[in-house]
C-alpha cells in the first residue's frame, strides 16, 4: 500500500499534472449530482492506493472543470479516461468491475 492521494484536477494544473506526467495516469470526470459516480468514488480511492506509486490517480469535477469535460468530449459521467505519457490511450464510460480499472492501468 502506498497511501497515494488522489490529484484534484482543474484547467490550471492539468497540463502539469496529467499532460507531463510520465507513465499510466487514469482521470475520473464526475460531479456530485451523479449516482454512479458516488458508486464508484470508493473504487477509484482503493485503485488509488493499490496501484504503483508511479500510476497516478486523478479526479476532476464536470461542473467545475466544464473547458476539460468539453475538450475530451466527455458526454456521461462516470468516465474514466487513461492516460500514457500524457496520450489518451482508452475511456471507460460508466462504471467497471474495480478490477478492470487496475488491469487498464497495469497495461500502460
């Protein structure tokens, strides 16, 4: 267990903290309106502190981040996008088996 945090994401430090980041990096969009979204907070927490401490675990809110949701034309939330070495690689829209978000990553 590494105890990692998660990163808070807003469009000030999205470009130091996901597009320069080197390695598996994965961005939960959600907001706090969301049911699906409250399910799957607790997983993305436990990914969060399972995975390596070079993958990095980010969440940025829909409503207060609308400039990110748009420019990864984030339609429905919960969706988790993958990052390698600052490159989208895959999304998951909805919520997944918490097994399927640690296999993503540890294929990065």
């Amino acid at each position: 267990m590494s105890g990692k945090k998660i990163t808070p994401i807003v469009m000030e430090n999205f470009e130091a903290e996901v597009l320069s980041h080197k390695g598996a990096l994965m961005l939960d969009f959600w907001a706090e309106w969301c049911g699906p979204c409250k399910g799957l907070s607790p997983i993305i927490d436990e990914i969060a502190n399972e995975l390596p401490a070079d993958m990095k675990v980010c969440k940025t809110n829909v409503d207060e981040n609308q400039a990110l949701a748009q420019q990864f034309r984030v339609m429905s939330i919960p969706t988790v996008i993958f990052f390698k070495d600052g490159e989208v690689v895959n999304r998951f829209v909805g919520v997944r088996d918490k097994q399927d978000y640690i296999d993503m990553m540890q294929s990065l």
